[in-house]
C-alpha cells in the first residue's frame, strides 16, 4: 500500500506577458550590477538584514529536501581574525606551491593575492557548509543527495538576495578549507564550502574589468 503524504494548494499568481517583461529586465539590469568585492568599508551592516538574506537562502531547493547546508554567520573581530590567519596560511601555500602557472596567470587580472585583509575589513562572514550526510539519533548514517548542486543553489540565492539587500560580498575559497570546521567548531562530517565576507564596498572600492558571456555563447536556444 502507498503511504499518504500531506499535500496543499500551490500559492500563484500569474502576471502579465507585459509584467514579466518588466519584472525580468529588471532583475538582468540589477544582476549585472553585481560584482565580486575585495576592499571592503569596516562600518557594520543590520544583523537583520544578513539574517534574512541565510533565510531566503535556505529556501533553496535541495535534492530529496535534504537541505543540506548549514550557514555559519560570524561577526565577532577576534573570531574573524583568526580565520583570516588560517586563510592566509593556506593562501600562502597556494600561491607558493599548488597552484599551477596557468591557474596563477588567470588569476592576474584579478589582481589577488596571499593576503586577505577584507576577512579582518569586512564586519561579516557567512561560511557555507556542506553536509554529505545526517546521523539519526542511534548514530545511523542518512544519506543526502546532490549536495553539492543543492549547496551551490543556495549560495547563488545567498549572492543573490545579499545584492538585492544593497551589500557587497565575494565568493572565497582559501582551500583546503578545514581550518573553518574546525575554528567554528563544526561536526566533522561538515564540510567547508564557500566562505563568503560581506558588507559595504570600501570607499573608492576598485573592480577588475570582466567580460560577460553573451548569446550564442551564454545560450544555445533549440526552438
Ligand atoms: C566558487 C568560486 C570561488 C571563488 N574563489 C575566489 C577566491 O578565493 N578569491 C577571490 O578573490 N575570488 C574568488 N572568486 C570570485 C571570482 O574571481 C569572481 O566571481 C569572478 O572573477 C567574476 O567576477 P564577478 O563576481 O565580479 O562577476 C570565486 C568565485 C567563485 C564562484
């Protein structure tokens, strides 16, 4: 026999062709406005706001709704210093030793480095976790599924709603990213995802010029 499961009317409303126009143009005009901050302004932004932001985030689908993600938000100095240092550790031994030539030449025009003053600038850090599986209370392991397309989604939303709030952030990723788990104190089968500071730009914030893909390259339409 099937077993039943609760079920409920969709919440919709269709717009109009001339609506959606409106509405999707404009969502493209303020997602091209979004770019990756490295200088950021020490002034600190409503916790309320970053609150929101992890929760429209964490309305993320995810396979099987296994939501598997957990958002570590962290505005404490000392706490925000001490991952710094870490990140710059494994920074150092990126830019030394494990990356290679071409990885280091793409990332020249970027203009980055070993050092990562926005973790201390920044007055907010929200690391992404991601966790492969769950325990059940006997210790069981619980599989999750598609994490990491689920994790990623979540995060595009975070970005996302982070812009649409009026902040600024970047994506890092000072691999390998274990020193997070472990100075936040994370259950081990956690993994480090993405380490996202935020806030305002800093005055006078300066930006590399990138170049967006565009149709045909973007899109490959099949009518
Ligand atoms: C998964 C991922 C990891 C990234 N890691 C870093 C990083 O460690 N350091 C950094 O300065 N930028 C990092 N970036 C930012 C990219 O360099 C940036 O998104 C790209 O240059 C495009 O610029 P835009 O975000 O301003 O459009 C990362 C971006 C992504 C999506």
């Amino acid at each position: 026999m099937t077993e039943s499961h609760a079920m409920q009317p969709l919440e919709f409303k269709r717009l109009s062709e001339e609506a959606m126009l409106e509405r999707s143009a404009a969502v493209r005009a303020a997602w091209a406005r979004r770019r990756s901050v490295r200088e950021f302004a020490t002034d600190p932004v409503p916790l309320e706001v970053l609150r929101n932001c992890i929760a429209a985030a964490g309305t993320a689908p995810s396979g099987a709704n296994k939501q598997p993600w957990t958002f570590c938000l962290v505005t404490d100095p000392e706490l925000k210093h001490r991952i710094r240092l870490a990140a710059e550790e494994e920074e150092r031994v990126n830019y030394e030793r494990r990356m290679s030539a071409q990885w280091k030449s793409d990332l020249a025009p970027l203009g980055t480095d070993a050092n990562k003053p926005h973790i201390d600038d920044a007055p907010a850090l929200i690391i992404v976790f991601r966790r492969p599986y769950e325990r059940d209370a006997s210790g069981q392991k619980l599989p999750n599924y598609y994490v990491t397309e689920s994790v990623g989604i979540a995060v595009g939303m975070l970005i996302a709603a982070l812009h649409e709030s009026g902040l600024v952030t970047l994506p890092h990723t000072p691999s390998p990213m274990d020193f997070l788990g472990q100075i936040l104190h994370r259950p081990a089968h956690e993994r480090a995802y993405l380490l996202l500071p935020v806030g305002y730009p800093a005055p006078g914030a300066q930006i590399p010029v990138i170049s967006r893909k565009k149709w045909p390259e973007l899109c490959v339409e099949f009518a």
